[in-house]
C-alpha cells in the first residue's frame, strides 16, 4: 500500500488550520487518516507547527513519501537531517553531535535577523526623521525666509531715504499746488477776472442821449488807454496849430488851399492808420496774454 504524509484540511472558511496524517495515496484529501503526526496553523506568525519526531521517521523507514508542503515543515524541524544521517548509517552519538551544531546553527540565524530587522528599523526611523525635516526646512523657506531676506537686504540708510521722498511726494500732492495756483495768479489776471465779471453783468437799457461809441475804460488795460489819451491830445494839438496857422497866413490862391488841404487830410489819415494800429497791437498782445493764462489754468487743471 502506497502511503503519503500530507496535510488535512479543517477549520472554517477563511480561517484554515491543517492536520499532518499518514494516509493512502488513493484516498481523498480529507478521507479516512491512519494516523495524525502532528498539525500547521498558517495564521500563526511563530510556533505554528508541531511534528511527532519518532513516529515520522518510522513511517518514513516503512516507505511514506512526504508532500512538498510537510516536507518543508520537517526541514524546518530537523528531521530531514536526522533522516539523511540515519541513511548514511551513523551511530547514535554522531546523529546527536550533528543536530547539536544544526540547532547552534539555527539559533545563530535567527539571532541574525532579529539584529537585521533591528538595523532596518533603525534605518527607516532615520529616513522618516529626514524626511519630515526636510519637509519642515522647504515649509519654512517659502513661508519665512524671503521676507526675513528682504528686512536684512533693506539697509537702515535706504529705508530712511525711502521714507523721506515718500513724505515729499504726499506733500507735493496736497500742498505745493494750491501755493503755485497762488502764486501764478497775477494781479493782471486778477483785475481781468474783475472787468470780465462787470462785463458780463446784464445792463439795463434806459434813455440816454446819443453818445460817442467808445471801448469801456474798465476793459482796456493801462498801456492801451494811455496810447488813446495820446493820440487825442495829439489830435488836438495838430487842430489847433492848424487853426493858428490858418488865422496868420495870408490868403493864399485857390490851388494852394486845395493843396494844403489834401495834406492835411492825408495826414490825418495816416494818424488815424497809426492809431488804429497800435490799438491793434494791443489787441493781439491782450489776445496773446488771455490765452497764455488759459494754457497755464488747463496746465495746473491737469497736474
């Protein structure tokens, strides 16, 4: 009869424990076992197995094959030694001194992982202090660092000069234009403005005897009205040397008379000419002056 050592399912659904029995190959995976050699919890992370040493062997003497999975679990236990040593027909004594140095061995090793796994530990521990300093330290040089960069650059000197011309400007900018609106206003614009307002006041038309046209003195300025006074009185006088020559002399033929009269209306026109012309000048200059005040309001209107 060909017989196996292999694992029997039982326990629940998600929650396997396995039995280590000596059955018939023939037979299903949970059948009847001649006999239980020992049990596997795979849920278990230490001593999760347990073999009976004396019986395996004796099985395995009668010609039981293990399967892959039990086969492991007795690498593990040390039975597959003992088994190959009593193969190579060793005494007992032997056997024992051989297993000694496996168990030896084996403490050793585990002795190893248990210092690797601490060594690992360690060095994750570390990495995730890195980490997390390093996370801080770019944290704080976006947040904190560039305004402290900016206060250390700024030197005192250059903050205080800073503060001045910003203090200057303000004041340029309330104060200094009502001071030049002040001081650009002449007392020629001044009394403009005053016979501007007089002239447009309405005037009330009431019956008045005929008079003279004439430009009103109160918008004329000073240097035109003195130029009017001196053409009249010149005026004047030439009317009066003409009478005194004109009383004195002889009387004189008829083509000189047409003579000195054609000279005497030519040149009243040309003081006539004359006047006009310097009225007309100080037109233009008066011109000249309202616009030049005009451009300096929109100026200042703008500034």
């Amino acid at each position: 009869m060909a017989t196996r050592i292999r694992l029997k399912r039982m326990g629940r659904r998600n929650r396997p424990f396995y039995r280590i029995v000596v059955i018939d190959s023939r037979k299903q995976r949970d059948g009847v076992a001649i006999e239980e050699v020992g049990w596997y919890d795979p849920i278990r992370e230490e001593d999760n197995y347990s073999l009976k040493k004396d019986r395996i062997i004796d099985w395995l003497q009668k010609g039981a094959q293990p399967s892959f999975a039990v086969r492991r679990l007795m690498k593990k236990a040390g039975i597959l030694l003992n088994w190959h040593l009593i193969r190579q027909g060793l005494s007992e004594k032997e056997i024992d001194h051989e297993l000694q140095k496996w168990e030896l061995d084996q403490q050793e090793r585990k002795k190893r992982k248990v210092e690797e796994e601490k060594k690992k530990a360690k060095v994750a521990v570390k990495a995730e202090v890195k980490a997390e300093e390093v996370a801080k330290d770019e944290v704080e040089e976006e947040i904190v660092e560039p305004e402290e960069k900016i206060e250390e650059d700024v030197k005192p000197e250059t903050k205080v000069k800073a503060e001045e011309v910003a203090k200057e400007e303000a004041e340029e900018e309330i104060v200094e234009p009502e001071e030049k609106i002040e001081e650009d206003v002449k007392p020629e614009t001044e009394e403009e403005t005053e016979e501007v307002a007089l002239a447009e006041t309405p005037i009330v038309e009431e019956p008045v005897e005929e008079i003279p046209e004439e430009e009103p003195a109160s918008t004329k300025e000073p240097e035109e009205e003195q130029a009017v006074e001196e053409d009249q009185e010149e005026k004047e006088d030439a009317d009066v040397r003409s009478e005194e020559e004109s009383s004195v002399k002889k009387p004189v033929p008829q083509e000189d008379t047409a003579k000195s009269s054609v000279e005497d209306t030519a040149e009243e026109e040309m003081k006539v000419s004359k006047a006009d012309s310097e009225e007309e000048k100080a037109e233009q200059k008066k011109s000249k002056s309202d616009d030049e005040s005009e451009e300096e309001k929109s100026e200042e209107k703008s500034k």
